[in-house]
C-alpha cells in the first residue's frame, strides 16, 4: 500500500501541470481493441483515483498487526 500511495503521489505530481486534453472518440473497430496506454495516460489514470489513506494509516496498520503477532505468538507457543 505505501508503494501505490508513493506511485500515486509521484502521478499527481506529473499531471498536475498538464491541462486536460479531451481524447477522441473511438471507432468501432478500435472499440474491441485493447490500447498501448503513453506514459502520461498511465499517470492521468492513476492520478484520478482516489486513495482513502495516507502514510500516517499505514504506520497504525503497521504498529498494530506487529502487535497482534506477538501477543498472537506469546500466548500460542510454547517456550522452547
């Protein structure tokens, strides 16, 4: 998750300067196919979705699985 996070900041980044340029339209035929996305498309594309957390979420996540798994392997195992 902190690698997409970085990967959709860094697209943000890249089409925040570029003005929106309205694509064309498809032909039926082109319709079916699938498309080789540029670069900047890829960034647009991820740069329009929304992420509902942030760095600070991530690190509680963290913090608590890390928790879990002791308490989880303090109370499971036996002493060797």
């Amino acid at each position: 998750l902190e690698e997409e996070f970085n990967k959709w900041c860094a697209a943000k980044e890249t089409i925040s300067g570029i003005p929106d340029i309205k694509s064309r339209r498809l032909t039926r035929k082109e319709k079916g196919k699938k498309t080789v996305l540029t670069p900047l498309e890829k960034a647009k594309k991820l740069g329009s979705k929304e992420i509902k957390y942030d760095p600070a979420l991530l690190q509680r996540y963290r913090k608590a699985l890390d928790c879990s798994v002791k308490i989880a392997t303090q109370r499971n195992c036996q002493p060797i």
